[in-house]
C-alpha cells in the first residue's frame, strides 16, 4: 500500500506515534488509508449539507474496508462574492484548493482520496488536484438546489438577481422583491439552473470521475446519501484495481466532457475549467476545440437561465446518463473510455433512456443543430471568446452598435440603472482579466440588470472578464488578450461600432488595422489594481492567453 511509506518499518515508528494519537488501531493500520476531502463550511448554501455526505462516504468506506480520514478543502460562494471585491477572489481559489489539495494528499500519502465539492471552483479544483497526485480517486458532489417557487412559477438564484433589476427599473414593488427573497433559493445544495457547479458536477459525470446522479440527484434527497455511500465503497474497489484518475481522465474523456458540455447548454465558465483540467493531464487544450465539436452536437437541454426547466427536471428525466444516451444514438462520444464504475462509458450508458423528451430534446429534435457554448473570434478577440450561444435570443444572435466603455462591473451595472444604455449599445467592461482584474470577476450583475430592464434583446455585452452561469443574453466574455496585456479590447473607444455575428463566430471591431495599430502603439500598461497579497501574487503568475486563468505550473508527465 502506498500508505505504507507512513506506516511500516521501525522509521516511521514516530508517525504510528501520530497515528496513535488519532484514536487509530492498529488493526486500522494493516488496511488502506483514504482521504476524504471534504469542502463542508456554513458559509456556502451549497455546501451546508456535506457534513451528511461526508458522513456517509465514510461509512461507505469503512463497510468495504478502508480506513476514511476526512481533511478539508475550501469553497468560496460565488454568489454571496458577487458585484464587490470578494468576486476577485472567487476564480483563484480553484488553484488554491488544487494546491491545498495536493499537498494534503502527498504530505500523508493516502491510498486513495474522495472528493466531495459542489460550488463552482472547488469542484474543477478537485478535479485538476486528482489529476496531478493520480491516485484512486472519485467524486460524489452536494447535489443542487430545489427550485424556487414564486407566483406559482419555478424560479432560481438568476430570477433573482434579474429581479434587482426589475425593482430598480418599477416594474417590481418591495413585497415581489421580499417573496423572491424568500423562495427563490429554498433549499441546500448548488443553485438550481445549469450554472457553472452544476454545470461542473454534470461534467464530472461525463469525464468518468463521478458516479451516475453525481450531478443532478438534488441535494435534499436520501437518494444523494446513498449515492455517497456507494461513492464511499467504489473508491475501495478503484484502490484494489488500482484504477487512477489519468487512467480515466484521459484526452478522449475530456472530449467527451466538451460534448455534453454543448448537449447540456453549460456555463461558459466550462471553458476555463474544462482546459486547466487538460493541462493538468499534459493535454494542450485550445477552446477553438468548442466550435469543431458544437458544429456537429446538437443542443439538447435549455435549463435556467436558457430556459424554463431546472436540475431536479433533468434528474427526473433520467440524469447525465440519459442525455450521453441520446448523444450515443448519432456515435458522438468515445464510448470505451473507462470511468469509475470500473466500465466502459458505454456500458455505462446502455439503456438509460430518456423519461421526459421536453427536459432533454431527443436527438433528432434537439432545440438546435449547434451546441450551447461558441468561440468568436475577430479583430477585436484575435486568441478567443466565449458566448453560451443557447441562452441568447434569436434576435441578438447577430448584433452592432456603439460601444459604451466602462472599466468595473460596478460602473456598467450603475449605467444600466440610471438610464446611460440605450437600445442597440455593446457595453464593453474591460480591465477585469486574470490579470487585469485581478482574478476575471464574474459579471451578473450586469447581466441581470440588462434583462431587468427589458434591454435583453436589444443591448449586448463583452468582457475579458467571465459570466456567471446565471447569465444570459448576448454576453461575450473571455475576451482574449485581456486589456491589462494590451489586447484590443483595450484599444476601443467609446463609440466605436462592435460588430457580433455568432452563427459566423465572429466579433470585430469596425475600426481599419491601421487605426488599431496607432491606437496600440499609444497605449500605455496601467498600475495593477492590486498591489500586495495574493491577488498580487496571483497576477503574477497567471496566464492570459486563450485558456483563460490558468497558473504556470508544469504539465503532468
């Protein structure tokens, strides 16, 4: 056993001291040691329950013969950090955590690890921790939220949000905001639209790395502790197998993960974490991948914000599983990859049907031909951005107007609220990258205010900053090079015509080369916004090209 290294031999009769102290036995100690990694906390909705989950891995642990030893790993809710400098620190603690992560695990040399995250960066965290320590590892997540009800209507954290906007713009009174305020989220677990943890805990079934439900059983069933307790006992069988998370998180695995990624509609912050989960496996993962693969993968579901249906409507229909299914009909995934389960993903697969065919399209009446996610390119985003293609209405599909330039979320939301957008405006928020951020805010307030106001199918916006998955509408983010390295989003000026065509892939800024080049050739790099601490620190030493945020660590081997 790998554990062995701490356990055996008369050397490490200090660390069986350690362990003596722990209350361990030593007949504890003749049996495999397993990390579960827990990211339990009171401060994340979606995380309040863990203690229960991590509970039950345990037990599962224990009923097939390892030893669980829980240790701990952060989580940041996104939503609470929204729209003041806590959003700064969101996106890095996903490196953070896979950092924190894999220091725990070599530092006590498990035999195998468990993963329980839910929210939106420890769950690609865990995954790229996984990838690099590569020892039997699976996943079981929190589990999403109920949906709200409000006015007889299913509602979410994004109704919410959009909901602010309504109120600032009189079209809601303080009693609709006070009702919203107490239903729309009515229960633990990850918010209950395709946001960006459940859009990473669906991916994670795709990748093979969790369990089926992993990502869609809601986190009040009994249904999830179950399927914690399986998670508990799977991990044993991985350890006696010795099936690691490369043998399974493989290039054609992650190509899978990409295609679900379209049939679901998910977050466009997949394509930040689906690449730093590449590079953690020594894959070179460009996001142009994404309109090869859409251009053949049909858009399968419209959850919220795309739509009207929510997590707990897709599990009812038959979960991840059942949309691979429907994917597997026109031979679109890599069926012999190997998962947890031990099997194949087309074993898997085989004959999870699909329950309820307005919750996941069938396959040859999909809601588009197209996946739900889309690269642009252009003169102005010349290494990339994205758009959730799926969330945007038919009439901003293809879109210009003047640009209106703001440099913070706070400024463009505040512009929004005081009339300065008019129809037919392309607000530009810039300087919010990885770099320029720091940290690539995400931007739902903005976003919310838009469709708050009525301005949704009329006013676009673009960042090289990111979206939540909460967003919606004409909201082209990652913006790449990001201003803060000179990119041309930097170069615009208010006024300028933004051209966006989305079914070409296109974004440009209708300004000559000429022009671009003189404006370049002035411009000037800016102080950092921050100067000190780890957001400093993490300025420094992240990327800012077409993967988006991802540190400058080797690649797997």
């Amino acid at each position: 056993m790998r554990s062995d290294t701490v356990k055996k031999g008369i050397q490490q009769a200090p660390h069986r001291s350690l362990f003596n102290a722990l209350g361990l036995t030593e007949e504890e100690l003749q049996k495999p040691l397993i990390g579960v990694v827990s990211s339990y906390n009171e401060i994340v909705p979606g995380h309040m329950n863990l203690d229960k989950i991590t509970e039950a891995v345990k037990m599962g642990v224990a009923m097939a013969g390892g030893v669980p030893i829980m240790v701990p790993a952060i989580a940041v809710c996104d939503g609470i950090a929204m729209g003041h400098i806590g959003m700064k620190y969101s996106l890095v603690t996903r490196d953070l955590i896979a950092d924190s992560t894999e220091a725990l695990a070599m530092a006590h040399q498990f035999d195998g690890l468990v993963m329980i995250p839910n929210c939106d960066k420890n769950v690609p965290g865990l995954l790229m921790a996984a990838a690099r320590v590569n020892i039997p590892t699976i996943f079981v997540s929190g589990g999403p939220m109920l949906a709200g009800h409000v006015k007889g209507s299913k509602t979410s954290l994004s109704s919410m949000f959009e909901a602010v906007g309504s109120y600032a713009a009189g079209k809601m009174d303080d009693a609709d905001i006070c009702e919203f305020e107490n239903k729309a989220c009515p229960t633990c677990g990850s918010c209950s639209g395709m946001y960006t943890a459940n859009s990473m805990n669906c991916l994670t079934e795709a990748l093979g790395m969790g369990l089926k439900g992993n990502g869609t059983i809601p986190a009040v069933y009994s249904a999830r502790i179950q399927l914690a307790k399986h998670a508990g006992m799977q991990v044993m069988e991985l350890v006696r197998k010795n099936i690691r998370p490369r043998d399974i998180m493989t290039e054609d695995a992650i190509l899978n993960a990409l295609t679900v990624d379209m049939a679901l509609g998910c977050s466009t912050n997949s394509m930040l974490h689906l690449p730093a989960i590449a590079h953690e496996i020594g894959m070179d993962f460009e996001i142009d991948f994404a309109n090869g693969i859409s251009e053949k993968t049909p858009n399968l579901c419209h959850l919220a914000p795309a739509g009207h249906t929510y997590m707990e409507d897709l599990n009812e229909a038959g979960g991840v599983y059942a949309v691979m299914n429907e994917l597997n009909k026109k031979g679109l995934l890599h069926t012999d990859c190997l998962t947890v389960t031990g099997k194949t993903v087309g074993e898997n697969i085989e004959g999870c049907v699909n329950k309820n065919p307005e919750v996941i399209r069938p396959i040859d009446n999909p809601y588009s031909q197209t996946g739900g996610l889309a690269v642009l390119k252009g003169n102005l985003a010349p290494d990339g951005s994205v758009v959730k293609r799926s969330a945007v209405c038919d009439e901003m599909l293809v879109h210009e107007g003047p640009a209106r330039i703001f440099e913070s979320d706070e400024e463009a939301t505040e512009a929004i609220k005081t009339g300065r957008i008019n129809p037919g405006d392309v607000i530009v928020i810039r300087y919010e990258g990885p770099k320029g951020g720091p940290g690539m805010r995400e931007m739902l307030n903005p976003t919310s205010a838009i469709a708050g106001y009525g301005l949704g199918s009329t006013v676009a916006l673009i960042t090289d900053g990111r979206f939540s998955g909460a967003s919606r509408g004409a909201s082209i983010g990652h913006v790449s090079p990001e201003a803060a390295v000179g990119g041309p989003i930097a170069l615009v000026e208010e006024g300028d015509i933004i051209k966006i065509n989305i079914p070409e892939l296109k974004l440009e800024l209708d300004v000559s080369d000429e022009e671009l080049a003189a404006r370049k050739a002035k411009w000037q790099p800016r102080e950092p916004k921050v100067k000190t601490g780890y957001l400093a620190r993490y300025a420094s030493m992240v990327t800012s090209g077409n993967r988006g945020a991802i540190l400058e660590v080797p690649k797997a081997k």
